[in-house]
C-alpha cells in the first residue's frame, strides 16, 4: 500500500455508466473518446494533514490523475489541490 506525502491522495477511478451514444463513428480497438475533461475518483488513502475520508467520491480534472506503476500494481496519486468537489453530505472531515 502507498503512503501518501506531499498533500497526496491514492484514489482509484470510479467507472461511469456509459451512455448509448445514437452517432456511430468508427475508432481503433482500444481507444475510448472522453466527453468530459472531469471524472469521479473515489478516495483510498489521504496524506495525515487532510480533511477528506477514504471512501469519498471526488470530481477531479482527468489530466491531474498520476498513474504509478509499481510491482506489478498500478496506483493514481493526485494531488489535493486539484480536488474541485466531491459528491454527497459525508466525506469532509469539518473541524
């Protein structure tokens, strides 16, 4: 498991639904089209500093994201500062 320094955060991604999209276009195998420049990631490990719980849902900008390879696991790190909000009444710890 990663300990996060730094004002870090692990997350992982959390997969939206994907909707019936009615214009077909042809892509390569393997490519996937964003519609957004946003995704929601949920929130596994803070750094000791933060106010934000594990488990909470988070909305981030998409190239933010740091994808770690390490040991044959692959971990996303983001910094907290690129946190733009997160889903729901729970998850902030509010001092």
């Amino acid at each position: 498991m990663i300990i996060p320094l730094n004002k870090y955060l692990v997350v992982e991604p959390v997969e939206e639904e994907k909707q019936e999209n009615k214009n077909v276009v042809l892509l390569p195998e393997g490519v996937e089209v964003k519609t957004s420049p946003f995704s929601l990631v949920r929130l596994q490990v803070a750094h000791s500093e933060s106010d934000l719980w594990p488990g909470t849902v988070l909305i981030v900008q998409d190239h933010m994201l740091e994808k770690v390879e390490l040991m044959g696991e692959t971990h996303y790190l983001l910094l907290e500062n690129y946190v733009i909000g997160y889903l729901g009444e729970a998850g902030v710890n509010k001092r």
